[in-house]
C-alpha cells in the first residue's frame, strides 16, 4: 500500500520537526551543562609541607601528616567535587601528587644506594646490598598498602563510601611513604 501525504500532512510534518528540536534545545538548556568535573590543584598541600618543612629542623615533626589531603579537600568544595565520583576523582588527584613525590624520593634513595653499595664492593665489603634491601622494602610496601587500603574499603561493606574511603587510603599511604622516602622521621 502506498501512502500519499495531503497538503495538511506535510504541513504538520514540517512543523513537527522544529517543534521538537526547540523542545529539546529548551530541555537542554534548563537542564544546564553536564555534571562538572571538580578543579584539582596541589596548592593547598604543598603550602602545608612548605610550611611544615620551614618550621621542622631535620624534618623530625609529625605536622606534615596533617598536610595530607589538604588538595583533595579543596577540590571537593569545587562544582562536582561533592559527589562520590567527584571525590574520588580529588582523592586521586592527591594520590598523584604524592605518588609522583614518592617516585623522585625512590629514584633519589636508589641512587644512593647504588653508590654506597658501589662503595662497598671496592672496600670489599660482604654488607647487604642496600639497593636490594630498597627495593624489597618497597615491593613489600606496594603490598601492605594494597591490602590495607583493601581492608579499609571492606568496612563500607559494599557501601558507596568504599569508593572514596580507597582512593582516600591510597592518598594517606602513598604520602606516608612518600614523606618517608625523602627523609622525614630520619634515624
């Protein structure tokens, strides 16, 4: 069977169409743009740490523990930064950070580990190699903090807060480490 369109039905076609692409512009625009991505940005951390660090000799003080998450807590107040998805995305953005400390202190420390090691073997030493020790310190650290951030995430028993509650161990740890590796609470 064949359909013809009438005068009136082509008429109705042809305002139909604009008809819904002007609903669907006004349903857009009400709704408003799509849910926004939070703005992270160190500052508020590295303040913390330069602080700390100008007020703690021999990087002795515990005060920059209470740096950890300062970034990440300014993120969450930006748009999007309140939802769970948001949070973690601040969580992470600190991770990184600290993560990227954490790798400039382990190169530092494998560096001179190698030399001391290098050291040694001239001197004729049967010492421990502290490049080896180093890094199997730092496997096992890669371990425990897995599994402790997993632990932690287990509490929110299957909850939405296991999501940040992660992102936000894995920041606190890596840090930890970090702040380690370059030296604070030295022997």
């Amino acid at each position: 069977m064949t359909y013809k369109n009438t005068r009136s039905q082509k008429w109705n076609n042809t305002k139909v169409v604009p008809l819904a692409v002007t609903v669907l512009a006004f349903n857009i625009a009400i709704a408003g743009p799509a849910q926004a991505e939070p703005v992270f940005a160190p500052d508020a951390t590295e303040a913390c740490v330069s602080e700390v660090y100008a007020t703690s000799p021999g990087l002795s003080g515990h005060a920059v523990l209470d740096c950890v998450g300062r970034a990440a807590a300014a993120c969450m107040m930006t748009l999007g930064g309140d939802t769970t998805i948001g949070m973690m995305e601040c969580l992470d953005g600190e991770r990184d950070y600290w993560d990227a400390r954490l790798n400039t202190a382990y190169a530092e420390r494998m560096n001179i580990a190698k030399e001391q090691d290098a050291e040694m073997r001239e001197l004729g030493s049967a010492a421990a190699s502290i490049e080896e020790r180093l890094l199997a310190m730092q496997r096992a650290w890669i371990s425990f903090r897995d599994a402790f951030c997993l632990y932690e995430q287990a509490q929110w028993m299957g909850g939405t807060g296991g999501g940040p509650a992660t992102e936000a161990c894995h920041m606190h740890e890596t840090a930890r480490q970090a702040l380690k590796l370059e030296g604070w609470w030295g022997q």
